[in-house]
C-alpha cells in the first residue's frame, strides 16, 4: 500500500511551555522508547508538507526546524502567532506535544474535512463538553487577529478565537466517543507520564495478540 500523500499545509508542534509540572522539558521525556517531540513530529509528517517545532529550545532541532515566539510568555498563543506569520501555506495544523496518542489517520480526516470548507477559518474539537483549542487548525489570514488579541493581553486561546472577528468563522467539531476523550488527555506530569506509559505497554500487547 502507498503512502497518503502529505496535504498543502504547514504543521507546527506547540513545544515552547515551560513544564513546569513535569520538571524538565516535556517534549524530551519519552514514552515507549521515544521521546515526545519525535512522536508528534512524525505524526504531522504523515500529514503536512512543512513540520516546525514552537519552541527556542536547542535540543528540539534535531527533530524538525524551530520557530520561536515574536512574544514571549504568552501560552500557546504567542506559538500559534509565530506560526502564522511564517507559514507559507493558506492553513495551518497546531498539535501539542504533549498529546501522545491522537491518531494521524484521525487528525487527517479532520484536515481534509476542514480545508474543504471555504467560510471558516478556524477549526478545533469539544470532547466530552470541553473545548480543546490547542489542536487547531487555522488559516494564515487570521494571524493579525491572533496577533491583536496578544498585544491587548488575551493569552487564552479561547477567548481570543471568540472575541475577534475570527469569532463566527470558527468550526467547533463535537466528538462523544470514549476513545476521542483519551486522545485528548495531556502529559503534563510525571504521575501522567507513568499513566501514558501504562497505556502504551497495553497498546503493544493487544497489537502483539491481535497479531
């Protein structure tokens, strides 16, 4: 079986927090024998014909080119700004990298579905009734209303998706499913590092006895 062909759009791994909470660089913690940041980029390289890291951390560039914030302490905003004033492409997929097991064959549906509507601008998912912006798919032309949502101290990416004039071009896809919800859980902590790691031995032996 071929490969998909990747789509024309960029990709951009959200690496530039702090983790605080895990006590050292998330995107470099590993799971399953490979640390985050290559998992989440090999994921977007299945996708988008560009992968970029948000992040000013050296020791990420070995997995893909790095783009740093234009404003710094922001959140995952000020990632997002910086993405769209480099991107090249009309939309851009945003993934954390700290969302370890969202499928790419998922995530692509998701992309072809979005980019094949001309009167959004934006996309992201409610799960289990909450909001999930941070996977986010959005046209480079909302970059200066990302950017004035910073500059009148919006940090919250939410928010800053409503109250701007991207606010009725935005698609909310509600997903109900049980797996959609574990798809969405982040390792921000090592007791959710331990957690993921369960998992991903349960993974492999149901794949190894499915096999």
């Amino acid at each position: 079986m071929c490969a998909a062909r990747v789509l024309q759009i960029g990709g951009y791994v959200l690496a530039g927090g702090k983790s605080s909470r895990m006590g050292t660089d998330k995107a470099l913690v590993e799971l399953a024998g490979r640390p985050l940041i290559a998992r989440a980029v090999e994921k977007l390289r299945q996708i988008c014909a560009e992968v970029h890291i948000l992040s000013s951390n050296p020791e990420l560039e070995v997995h893909a080119p790095l783009i740093g914030d234009l404003h710094e302490d922001c959140g995952p905003i000020g990632g997002i700004e910086a993405a769209l004033a480099h991107s090249r492409f009309d939309w851009n997929l945003m993934l954390p990298v700290d969302l370890p097991f969202m499928p790419a064959e998922f995530l692509r549906d998701w992309v072809e579905r979005v980019t094949a509507r001309a009167d959004i601008c934006a996309a992201y998912f409610e799960v289990g009734g909450k909001p999930q912006p941070s996977v986010l798919m959005i046209r480079r032309e909302a970059g200066p209303s990302i950017r004035a949502s910073i500059l009148q101290g919006q940090y919250k990416l939410l928010p800053a998706l409503g109250e701007t004039s991207l606010g009725s071009r935005v698609w909310v896809e509600v997903l109900h499913d049980a797996d959609a919800e574990r798809w969405f859980v982040n390792v921000n902590t090592p007791d959710e590092l331990e957690t993921a790691r369960d998992q991903a031995k349960l993974r492999v032996q149901r794949s190894s006895g499915a096999s």
